[in-house]
C-alpha cells in the first residue's frame, strides 16, 4: 500500500469518526456504532501498514484506541455494558500486545497502556462491574511487566 494510500486511510478514519461523534451526539447511537466500527477497520489497516504510518508521523496507536473507546462508549450509552467492557479491554490487550512486539516508542506504549487501564477502571466503576474482571486484567499486565523486565 502506497504512502498515499496510507494518508488516505487516515483521512478517512477522521471523517468516519466526526460523523459518528454526531450520530452519538444525536442519540442515534445504532448509527453512531456502524460508523465507528467502520473507523475501526481503517484503525486496522493502519496498524497493518505501522511502517509506512510511522514514516507519515500517523499514531496508529492512538488511532485504534480512540476507535476501540468510541466503540465501547456506544455500547454503554446502549445499554450493552458487557460488550463496551470488552472493547476497552481489547485496548489493554492492545497495548500489551505492543509491549511485546517491542516496536515504536515504549515510554508511549506504557502511557498509553496506562491510559487504557485508567478508561476500563472508570467504565468499570460507572457500571459497576465485579471487581474480578479488572483484577485478572491487573494481574495479566504485572505478568506481563515481570516477563518484559527479566529479559
């Protein structure tokens, strides 16, 4: 995929996700939901093409957790908590998932790691969701932090 492909991706990306934001600040949050996971699928194809976003300066990163956190945002104004809680934590699991590959910048990964625990902790304390579901999610990352650090 050409560099200008990659750009046009992310232009796309933005519009999808200012119409969403109006349908979800409409209340037409089934319409609202099909938009962003369209934005979603160029979130995709960005990190697909990292290289290529990197050399344009496009946070890919970012970029899929906005998308993920809309998602999630939709659902829960849906009243399908269950399902905005998984969205969120695929955002951790992202993250995670960066931390292995160890590509990019790891100060960015882990703020925006944090920044991700931080979105589900809230979404979890606003709906009231057990406390088992965030504590495993917890220790999946302090695993993850004591493999990362022993090698």
């Amino acid at each position: 995929m050409s560099e200008s492909c990659i750009q046009y991706v992310e232009s796309g990306w933005k519009e999808k996700t200012n119409s969403a934001n109006q349908f979800f600040n409409e209340g037409n949050f089934k319409k609202a939901l099909i938009v962003y996971e369209e934005s979603l699928f160029r979130a995709e194809v960005l990190y697909d093409n990292r290289f290529k976003a990197i050399n344009l300066s496009i946070p890919y990163k970012q970029i899929f957790a906005i998308s993920c956190n809309n998602i999630a945002y939709t659902h829960e104004a849906m009243g399908e908590i269950e399902k905005g809680e998984k969205m969120l934590q695929r955002v951790i699991y992202y993250f995670l998932f960066l931390t292995k590959e160890s590509q990019g910048n790891h100060s960015i990964i882990q703020n925006e790691l944090k920044r991700a625990l931080f979105t589900y902790t809230d979404f979890a304390d606003r709906n009231n969701l057990e406390a088992k579901s965030y504590q495993k999610i917890l220790h999946n990352i302090q695993e993850e932090f004591k493999v990362n650090t022993s090698i």
